[in-house]
C-alpha cells in the first residue's frame, strides 16, 4: 500500500527516496538547521513532506550542481528554504522569481572606490560550484597558476561573473543528464 503525498516518511524511507544513506541526512541535520524532522519516542525520526522537499533540493545542490555545504548555507540564509526547495523539483520559474525578489531588495552596489580590496583568495565565493575554470578558459589572459593579472586587464564584472556562473550550471547539469543517460 502506497502512502499519501501527505504524510509522514520515516529516514529510512526519506534515504530510499532520494538515494541517499541515512547517515548523511542524520549529518545534514547538524549542517542545516532548516532540516527538522519531528522526533518521536526512542529518536525516530519523522519527515514531512516539505522536509523531504528541502533534503530533495539540498542534495541537488551539493551532489548535482558541486555547491560545498557552506554554500549551501549561505544560499539558504540569502534566499531562504524556498529557493532550495524550487532548485530541488526543477522549478525554474519559482527560482527566478525569488531571484528577482532578492534583486530588487538587494542595496545598490557599493562605487569602486568604496570597496575594500579583494585577494586572490576572496575570488571564489562560499556559494560558487566547487569548479573554478582558468582565465585563460573565458579567453581573459593569464591563467590562475601565471600569477596575478593586472588592475584593468579584462577582470569580470559581478554581471558577468553572474552569467558565467548560470551557464556552468547549466552544463553540469546536462553533464549530470548524460552521465544517467550512459
């Protein structure tokens, strides 16, 4: 007998579901205070279905799109457990709504002159994927191992930075579609 969409899903159910061990989801809880299962006597763990939802779009997250669990995180405090959610059942709509809602609340960008000084390290934000293309890829000179690339010398603008950013998603994702295929 098949249960209602509406209820509860025990973890063993929940790491079926989603192909995942039940040892990660019981670690995700540590990771992600948004993931709240309810507890029962002995410590049984009780999902809902919006908690299934959010694990669905955490572990595409992580697993599909190469994001580290500190991105992540700070996805989830930037946009909330709605977007996670939306990234999980493929929603695009609802991720672009909540990305514009994001935008237009967003403060105006801070001049130039007004921004602190960036270091190598501070190149890769916490919520970018965990693969990071060479300069020389994007066609902008020296690769990352040549050493620093001088002020004016064809850096990428937040805008740009954006776009490159949601189309290296979109080819892991056709990578991740083809990998299923094969």
């Amino acid at each position: 007998m098949e249960k209602s969409p509406d209820a509860f899903r025990t973890i063993s159910e929940v790491a079926e579901d989603l192909d995942l061990p039940q040892h990660v989801l019981r670690f995700w809880e540590t990771r992600f205070a948004q993931i709240k299962p309810m507890k029962r006597g002995g410590g049984r763990r009780y999902y809902r279905p919006q908690d299934v939802e959010l694990i669905k779009g955490i572990r595409h997250m992580l697993y599909d799109q190469g994001y580290t669990i500190k991105g992540v995180q700070k996805l989830l405090r930037e946009h909330g457990v709605q977007f996670a959610v939306a990234v999980g059942n493929g929603d695009l709509a609802a991720i672009e709504g909540i990305a514009q809602r994001k935008q237009a609340e967003a403060p105006p960008p801070l001049t130039a002159a007004a921004q602190p000084p960036r270091h190598h390290e501070d190149e890769m934000l916490v919520g970018e994927p965990k693969i990071k293309p060479s300069r020389r890829f994007f066609g902008l000179g020296k690769a990352d191992d040549e050493g620093p690339v001088p002020p004016g010398s064809g850096k990428l603008s937040r805008d740009n930075r954006a776009l490159l950013q949601e189309a290296l998603f979109d080819l892991l994702e056709c990578k991740r579609l083809l990998d299923q295929v094969r």
